[in-house]
C-alpha cells in the first residue's frame, strides 16, 4: 500500500508502544487529526467514536474548553514551579484537598506524579520505605495477580501480570508475585458458584501468604475491573472476602484506580462500587481527563506518620519528580473535579449504565461470542471458537485484531485485548442515542468478523 508523507515520516522517527514493530512498517499509523466529543477524525477526514476514551482516560471527550482555558490561564500565569524543598503554588495544595475530599479511604495527604506507572512505582517505594520504618524489614514481598496491569516501569511491569509486559525484559523482579485473579468464566470450576469461586480465591490468597510468611509480605495491588486483562469484572462479595485475608496477615491493600477512578463504573471510585476498603488508591488517567499527564496516590495517616519517621532519621523525604504537582496539570485536574461535580457525571455514568450494560449482554447470543461483561460503562467481548466449550481461536489467527480492525473500518475505536477480547471504555460523556450507534457498529464489526471467520475455516483450523 502508498503510504502517506506522514507515515513514512512516522515510521522513520517514532517507537508505538504495544505495536508489532516489523508489521509495522508495511502499514503506517492512522495519524489523527483532531477530536470533538465522543469523536475523533483521522488525517483522510475519517470520522471515529472514540470507543476506548483513547487509553481508558479521556473522560470529558474532547475539545472540552474549560479544560483548555484552566491551562491557558496556569500558562499564562505560572506556566511552572516546583514543590521540592517546601516549595509550593496554590494548584499543588487546591488540588491535593479536592482529591482528599473525594478519596474512597481516610486520607491524610497526597503524593503527586506524572502517570498511573509512577503512581504505583511510588506506592511500592512507599510501602517498602513504611516497612523499614516499622521495624519489619523482612515485610517486602508485593502481591499481585494474573491479568493485572498497573504500569511498565521496570517495578510496576513486575507488578503487570501479562507476559507481553515481561517476556525478554528481565521481568519480573525479586520480592513482587501473582495469585489467580477474578476472572470466573475462564478460572471458575464447572459447577462453582459465584460465592464459592471467589471463597476458593480467598482461600488461595491466605494460603500463599502462610506459605510466604507473612511478616514477609508486604501489600496487595488490585484494579477493581481488571482493563487490559480483559475487563475483568469481580463478582459481588470478592473484595471483602479478600479484604478479610490482608487484614488479618497484616498486609497493605492498594487500589489501583487508574482506570476505574471518576466514575467510570457509577461511582467516583471502582473501590466504592466493589466494597474493597483499600489503604491507598492510585489515580491518574482521568483525574485530568488526560488532557495532560498527571497522577497521584494518597496517603493514610500510618503511613505519613513511617514517612515522617524517616524523615527524621534520614533527614529528607528523598523522592519526588521534576513535575512532582506540575502547575498546569494540576490546573486541568482542579478544573475536570469540578466539572465531574457540577455535570453529575457520575449521575449519568449510572443513568446510561443499563442501556451500555444491556446492548453488552445482548451480544452474548452472537455466534462469536462466548461471553459479554460490562459495568457502569466499561466492558468487553470474548470471541471464541466454540461457545459450548469456551474454546479459544489460535492467537496466531488474531481473531480480536480482526474485530478491532473491521470495527475501525465502521469508525469505532476500540481495543483489542489478549485472549480475542475486544473492550469499550467510551468518553463518561456520551449520550444514549450515541451509545446505541457505537454498538450498532460493533455489531456490524462481529458480523464482518464472523464472515471471516466462517470463510477462513479458523474454527477448525
């Protein structure tokens, strides 16, 4: 295929994360061009709905102008400062009690970043920093679990249970395991119930603590949907049960919030819809509707209290980043809180979240597909070779890539996941009428798919 001035030019300057780097270069990217809403349009005039809020963050949709003018007025007033040293600016500390008064957890204070990665790579750092503070300095083995994703430093990609994320990078390092994660259509045993299956989860976890010692474990890290594991939706009952383990081995629960965080699920936190009672949450993506790149975690009262004990004893707090609370983000997520609140995005998050919920649960009776999920307005499909067995198709036949593909072709953005799962995560902004378009063309984009599939033979193959 010809490609564009500016794929080549692309493909000359520029890494793609989580790209086939060598397939590639034969196609060149879809370059964007510019966004309005819930929609995106391509360099050819092609016009999408942003299926996925970019990467699960961008949550006012796009070309929201209050956003644009908080940075506009920050840049034209502060453009930056830094909070190193006792330094400070009113966006660092106006933003830090927003995120206080909002926090699924008691809080104390709030450690600013630039991702949802440095927000739990920090956690880690904290959590070990807590425990020397303790006096337990054998307390540093982090639990995680299969499916997981929460970043690609080099510690927060140990953390991530995919072997994408791993595979020849050395990964993962010491101290950091995985347990089996909720995921009852592939995990649960036939026959188990939604109650049993999540006590025998349970059960694993306290097992493997005993088995590692637990003044030898450290924390707990866990979504509360699992995104890029395939939209994994834990049954009801799960978290508290899990809860009740770390409590009683002493383990430090972090929620990670990156994804399900401002009303993504119908609540302000996934914690909150979940019942996880975490110690900690980290937050980034859509704390400024990734308008620009901010993260955060907060802070419990123990912990600030290990914090200021090192503090002492060492002399400094010796962490931070350039743009630690950098004045301009901060200024974006001050402004997407208070647009959050006074639109009720959360209201209409759980007023749409039937009909979202209801057009997911009607493709289940599709041939392709062995099971449908969603909550609040994140959800997926899991395409399958057999819908009696749960027979996969062979990764190699890229059956979700297909789908992914064939429903950019019908102007849906969408991600294709390991295991053929294709999720949606659109902009909390979307209407009814627009909901019911974006699955109209998912169903056309199954359709296609199915055709392929039949007419390929890749059932049998």
């Amino acid at each position: 295929m010809d490609l564009t001035n500016a794929q080549m030019r692309d493909i000359e300057t520029l890494i793609h994360p989580y790209t086939n780097l060598d397939a590639f270069r034969q196609t060149g990217p879809v370059v964007m061009e510019r966004g309005e809403g819930i929609h995106v349009w391509d360099t050819n005039g092609k016009q999408y709905i942003e299926g996925l809020a970019g990467l699960w963050c961008t949550s006012l949709g796009y070309n929201e102008k209050e956003l644009i003018e908080a940075a506009t007025q920050q840049l034209a007033t502060l453009p930056y400062t830094h909070t190193f040293a006792g330094k400070s600016h009113e966006r660092a500390i106006e933003l830090a009690e927003a995120v206080k008064e909002i926090s699924p957890h008691p809080t104390s204070k709030v450690l600013f970043c630039g991702s949802g990665s440095e927000a739990n790579d920090q956690q880690i750092k904290l959590i070990w920093y807590y425990n020397n503070a303790r006096g337990k300095t054998e307390k540093k083995k982090i639990i995680s679990r299969k499916r997981a994703y929460h970043g690609v430093t080099v510690a927060t990609a140990s953390l991530t249970g995919l072997v994408p994320n791993q595979r020849d990078f050395d990964l993962p390092i010491d101290r950091i395991h995985h347990v089996n994660c909720p995921f009852a259509y592939r995990e649960a045993e036939p026959g188990e119930t939604d109650d049993q299956f999540t006590d025998r989860l349970a059960k694993e976890l306290d097992q493997f603590i005993e088995h590692e010692g637990p003044d030898t474990v450290a924390a707990f890290f866990a979504e509360p949907i699992q995104g890029a594991g395939g939209v994994l939706i834990p049954a009801d009952g799960y978290f508290p049960k899990i809860k009740k383990v770390l409590d009683k081995h002493d383990v430090y629960f972090v929620a990670d919030e990156v994804i399900c965080g401002f009303g993504r699920t119908g609540n302000m936190f996934g914690s909150q819809t979940f019942d996880m009672q975490p110690d900690s949450i980290s937050v980034a993506k859509a704390l400024s509707s990734a308008y620009l790149p901010i993260g955060a975690i907060t802070i419990g009262d123990q912990m600030y209290e290990a914090m200021l004990e090192e503090s002492r004893k060492i002399g400094t707090f010796g962490h931070g980043y350039t743009y630690t609370a950098h004045p301009v983000c901060a200024a974006v997520a001050i402004k997407t809180l208070e647009i959050y609140k006074k639109r009720d995005i959360v209201g209409h998050v759980r007023k749409l979240a039937p009909v979202f919920e209801g057009r997911f649960a009607k493709l289940a009776d599709h041939p392709l597909v062995g099971n449908a999920r969603a909550k609040g307005l994140i959800g997926a499909v899991e395409l399958v070779a057999d819908k009696a067995t749960k027979r996969s198709f062979d990764p190699a036949q890229k059956v979700g890539i297909t789908c992914q593909m064939n429903a950019e072709a019908e102007g849906l953005l969408s991600r294709a996941l390991g295991g053929d799962i294709v999720a949606l995560c659109p902009p909390l902004i979307i209407q009814e009428d627009e909901v019911n378009e974006m699955f109209d063309r998912l169903e056309r984009a199954l359709d296609a798919t199915e055709h392929w599939v039949t007419k390929e033979g890749l059932r049998t193959a």
